[in-house]
C-alpha cells in the first residue's frame, strides 16, 4: 500500500496506560454513574477484581475458558440476562476481552452469534465497555474483533464490529507481574507476531507499519528481560505497549498465515493461543522471505538477530529465538497427535480471511509440511 492509500484507525475512546492505573477503572466507572458491573473474568483473575475498586452492584463471571467456545459464551450470556449490565468489563487475557465484547452487544439486542460473525453485522451496543488486560499479546483492548471456537465445526468465529470497541482501555503493568515465563514468552512471541504479520501482509500501510515495527522492537528489547525477572516493571510495561501496538495493527491490515496455521492447534488440541503462535512463527517468517525479504530483514534487526536473506537462514535465526526464550517448538511434546496434521491443514487452508493477506500464496501442502516439519 502507498502512503496515498486510504485506511481507517480506530482506538478505545480513552486509554490508561501505565503502572498502576487499574485503579482508575472504578474511579471511571463511578464518575459515569454505572451501577451495574459484569466483570467477564478467567478464574485466576476473578479473585482478584478487588485491584480495580469497583463501586456498585459488582457481578463477576469468573469461568473463562483458555480458548473459549460457543457453550462458554452462552454461559457468560445467561449471566449477562440476569444482571443487564450497564457497564461490562473484561478482565484477563484475549480470552477474556473477547467474551467481554460480545457481552456488551448481544444481551436484548434479538441477535444471536452466528448471525453476527463477518465484519459489521453487529445491530447496536448494549452496555458500555471497559478492558483492562492481564497479560501481554492479544492487544483485545483495542480491537474491534471477538473470537470463539464452534465446538460443531472446530474453527474460531470471528465478529468484527466498532460496536465491540472499548469505551475505556485501562493497562496496567503491574497486573501482568504473575504471569509466569512460560506463559510471558508465549504471550510476548503473540503480540510480536500480530506486529510481524501486519507489516509483512499485502495490506501493510505505511500508517501501520510504524507501529508494528516498534512493536517487534519492543518485544526484543524486553521479553528476554521480562522472562529472566518477572518483577521488572519497565520489561512488563514495554510488553504491554507492544501488546497494544499489535492491537493497533489488527483492525485495519489484520494477521495472515502465521496466525490461520496456529488456530488448529487452539480449536482442536486446546494449546494456548501464544504457544500455538511462537510454534509457528519461524516457519512462516521464513515462508514469507521471497516475498518481503527487506521486511524481513527489519524484522529480525528489530528483534537483534541476524538471520541473512535465505528462508533457512530466517528460520534457524527465528527458531534459536523462540527456543531460547523457552517455547515449547514441537507439536509432538504438546501431544498433538500426527495423523490430525492433514485435517489441521486443511482447516487452516480455509481461513482465507487471513491467508488472503499473506504476502506469498501458500498451499494446502505446503501448510502441511509447516505442521510436519515443526512435529
């Protein structure tokens, strides 16, 4: 894309960024006269709402699954019936932010799920809507996309509305400080991979592409760090604003195949969205390189590695990389059993509305020889 192409950023009406701001979330909500707060939460965060100081009737829905499905959100909804909220937050990872979405915008709205996956099909937004992350690499606080697994069909529902955008995005740091190396290292290789498959994608624009590359930037100057002292507060706080970078990168341009080749690992063996994506990274960076070799290029410089110009070159510099920072690489070690590769191919073949933005057309097979080499 050329600087002359039009595109449109949107962002969370406010955000709050920085060590200790959570907070503000009830400081916010009591200044706009909420009353009624569902807060959609995993379990882990659910016992923790207290660092927000919330005012009023506070309900939480504290069952959030890794990787939700249909049935969780349904769960969440029959809830969300009981309460009406008039402000729901969502308090957690991606997982969270995304059941929180929809729960702002289909209690009474007389729509159901499935006829509001695609792009702006939404009707309207029932209640306000507040995000506050607890990990660093979805970015769900400023986005306008939602994604639940169909346990029927084992591919991710996508809905994408600006009804879904947040009215208030509130990042603390400090709320991340639990999260332990394994999962800081998946979380981290995430909000890099948004960055890195935005910058890379056929609708990679200028406007864009300096917040990716900071992003990646960000990541390789802190994850390391971050994994190596958990308490090291400026390490979390770049993750979290690479995080929010990768977030900014979704709405307009998107991800490609390096996200549509993890999502089968995530709907049909339940392996955690970041783990699934730092498996797959070096694989599709360096399936990538013909295509964009200088991007590729910038992308290993922003992350201080040198990986030269050759797709194995790329890899091997990647792989060292993610290994390094201690991801599981082989799909047999997260027990994905061998003979699923040609079905997991073949599902993340389908999800065009990713792999139509990746830079070099990739094949069914090809796709395949991703899963098996990486087994």
């Amino acid at each position: 894309m050329s600087l002359a192409t039009p595109i449109t950023i949107q962002r969370p009406h406010i955000i709050e960024f920085g060590a200790g701001t959570a907070p503000l979330a009830g400081r916010w909500a009591a200044a706009q006269g909420f009353t009624r707060i569902l807060v959609v939460a995993d379990a882990f965060n659910a016992n923790r709402v207290g660092v927000l100081e919330l005012q009023g009737e506070v309900t939480i829905f504290g069952d959030v699954r890794p990787e939700p499905d249909v049935p969780n959100l349904e769960a969440a909804l029959a809830l969300a019936g009981q309460v009406k909220p008039d402000l729901v937050i969502g308090f957690g990872g991606g997982s969270a932010m995304d059941l929180a979405k929809l729960i702002a915008v289909l209690p009474g709205s007389g729509q159901t799920l499935h006829e509001v996956v695609g792009p702006e099909k939404v009707a309207r937004k029932g209640a306000a809507l507040m995000q506050v992350p607890t990990t660093s690499g979805t970015g769900s606080e400023a986005g306008t996309r939602a994604l639940v697994t169909d346990p029927a069909t084992q591919n991710k529902l996508a809905v994408q509305s600006l009804h879904m955008l947040a009215d208030i995005a509130i990042i603390d740091p400090v709320l991340t400080l639990t999260l332990p190396p394994a999962v800081t290292a998946a979380t981290g290789v995430d909000a890099m991979a948004h960055c890195v498959e935005a910058f890379t994608s056929k609708k990679a624009h200028p406007l864009i592409d300096m917040y990716a590359l900071e992003g990646v930037a960000l990541v390789g100057r802190f994850l390391a760090r971050a994994i190596a002292d958990g308490s090291d507060v400026e390490a979390r706080a770049g993750l979290s604003l690479a995080s929010l970078y990768g977030g900014f990168c979704l709405g307009p341009v998107n991800t490609a195949a390096g996200h549509a080749v993890a999502y089968p690992l995530g709907t049909r063996h339940h392996i955690a969205h970041g783990a699934a994506n730092a498996l797959i990274f070096p694989h599709t960076l360096a399936f990538n390189t013909p295509a964009v070799p200088e991007k590729t290029a910038a992308i290993l410089a922003a992350l201080g590695l040198k990986g030269g110009a050759r797709e194995e070159d790329v890899f091997a510099a990647a792989h060292r990389y993610c290994a390094d920072l201690g991801c599981e690489m082989t799909l047999s070690a997260l027990k994905v059993p061998r003979d699923d590769l040609p079905a997991m191919a073949s599902e993340a073949h389908a999800i065009r509305r990713l792999l139509d933005n990746n830079p070099r057309d990739i094949s069914c097979e090809e796709i395949l020889a991703i899963y098996q080499e990486a087994y």
